[in-house]
C-alpha cells in the first residue's frame, strides 16, 4: 500500500511517517509538507535514507501538485492543518485556506486518482465544551474558536465527499496531545522548554479548563487502527483517558522541571476559551480494540527527559517566541 502522509514534517505526523516505516505499515510513505513555522525536516532525520520513504514540499492548495501526488498512492493520511487556537484568533484567514480549502483540494484529487482510504484526523474542539459527561461521534458540532470551526467545516466536507463519490473516508477526533517533537508553541511543550531555561510560564486565567491528555503514541496507534480497520464514512474518537484541570499539569510540570509555583504567571484568559473537553472512545475500543497503552505520569516524565536531552530540537524554536 503506497501512503500520502500530508503535514508528516509536524508533530504528530511526523511520528505517524516514522512509525509507519519503522512497523513496515505500508511498501511507499510519502510525506507532504510546506514547512510552514510548525513543520520541521528534522522531525524526519530518522527515516530520511529509508528506501521506502520520500519527501515533497509543497502545499496541500496546489490542486496540480496534489494531484500528481494522488495518482501515485492507493491512500491519503491527512494531518496538515494550522492548529493553534491563539493564532487563529489572530488571524483566522490562514486557517481557512489550509484548513477547508487545502482539504478540499486533497478530497477532490482523491476521488479523481480513485483513492482507496482517506483518513481526515481531526480534534475534539469541533465539539465545543461539554460541562459534563463525554461526547460521542454523533454529537452535533459548535465550534467556537476560528481554528475548530475551520476543523468542523473540513469534516463536514470530508463526509460529504463520501456521501457525494462514495469516497471511502474515515475521520478521527483526538483528545490533546503530548510528547515528543512537539513544537513549543501548545502547553506542555511551552510549559517544559520555558521551565528547563529558568522562565516563568503563562496560565490562562484560573488554571480550572479540563482537557484529557493522549500520548503521541496512543494517537498514532489509534490512527493505524483507523486506517486498517475503520468503516468509511465513520468517525472514531481516539482519547487518552486522563483528564486534568491546567492547574493541575501546570503543577506536574513544575515537579517535574524542579520548580515551584513561583515560576507561573496568570495572564488573561483566551477569548472564548473552551472549558472543558472529554472524549468516549468507546466506539474505537468496541470495534477496533484500541486502549491507550501509555501512562500520563510515565509519559509526562519521558516527554520532559526528550526535551532536557534535545536542546538542539526545540532551541531555535523556542527562541522564535521568546
């Protein structure tokens, strides 16, 4: 199976492509990647002489690019987005185009090359905030942020390309990510490259907004499973199980980077700021067998030794926003 891994130099596509690789998953892994601020070629120094790997930078708008690219592979794994929610915010217009357009593009070339499985990943803030309880695929979705609507309208389109073609599409929604490679702009990686240099960190309001938190790990071997095994024209939510309150990482992170709470300044809260998030993944685990493997506090400190042992990584980065 040749697969198209699009935003594979990012965070969680990038462990997807070297993954897949590594596993022997698929006979041909290409990645497509624009190198936007966020995508980031030594996130693939590990497979980058892997026979069976292949690198393009491009941009997932360019209808005659991507469609070269689709007529070349039997299936389309679909990560590239903008995703930062304070940078949509900001400016939203970028969001857009990658975001919907891009996936539109992608969509649109599949179903003229006769892609076989097109996996679109998503996020749990197409759904809004759920006060109490968890969601579950058949909930309606209010975003409230530019970045989850933008999210929401890609996977309304992505459905509708199944409905419409027949395209054999399969969405997952994740809860929040952590581990390693991740770019130092999101929470943790903020919160531990900040700390390890001795510079407070910024808590939004109160610390109270709950997220439930997934290893890199667990996400791609929910993704796999997806891809594999999943029914088209299905959504699977992919949940990490440990749901924690921004306080109470913030003080995970502070024992673990040797600090006390004297290092956090409380700064503004984001506007519209979601307040709680909460996956049931039940469906996944019923159908596919998937569970989250990787405990929070066994992942949280491996997260914190990549980062102390890789200064070279995240260094410049950091220093961008600094």
């Amino acid at each position: 199976m040749r697969v198209l891994v699009t935003g594979g130099a990012g965070f969680i596509g990038s462990h997807y492509a070297r993954t897949l690789l590594t596993a022997g998953g698929a006979e041909q892994v290409t990645v497509l990647d624009s190198l936007t601020y966020a995508g980031n070629l030594a996130n693939l120094d590990e497979v980058s002489d892997h026979p069976r790997f292949a690198f393009v930078k491009g941009d997932i708008c360019d209808p005659g690019l991507v469609d070269d690219l689709a007529a070349e592979h039997d299936q389309i794994v679909h990560f590239a987005a903008e995703s930062h929610v304070d940078r949509s915010i900001a400016a939203a217009g970028e969001f857009v185009r990658t975001n919907v357009t891009g996936t539109f593009t992608l969509l649109d070339a599949a179903v003229r090359q006769g892609i076989r499985t097109f996996v679109h990943i998503s996020t749990d803030e197409v759904y809004g905030s759920i006060a109490e309880g968890s969601w579950g695929e058949s909930e309606p979705l209010r975003p409230n942020s530019p970045y989850s609507a933008t999210k929401a309208a890609a996977d309304l389109l992505a459905l509708s390309f199944h409905r419409t073609h027949g395209l054999d599409v399969r969405i997952t929604r994740c809860s929040n990510n952590y581990g390693h490679h991740h770019y130092p702009e999101k929470l943790i990686p903020l919160f531990i490259t900040n700390l390890l240099d001795g510079i407070p960190v910024p808590l939004y309001g109160t610390g109270g907004n709950v997220r439930d938190w997934l290893h890199i790990d667990d996400h791609v071997a929910g993704i796999e499973l997806v891809r594999l095994g999943g029914r088209p024209g299905e959504v699977y939510h992919i949940g990490g199980g440990r749901e924690l309150t921004n306080a109470e990482l913030t003080g995970l992170l502070l024992e673990a980077c040797g600090h006390d709470w004297d290092m956090v300044t409380y700064v503004e809260d984001r506007k519209g700021h979601d307040l709680r998030y909460s996956l049931d993944h039940g469906k996944i685990t019923a159908e596919l067998g998937y569970r989250p493997a990787k405990d929070f506090i066994t992942g949280l400190a491996e997260t914190v030794a990549w980062y102390r042992d890789n200064r070279a990584w995240w260094e410049p980065l950091a220093a961008r926003h600094r």
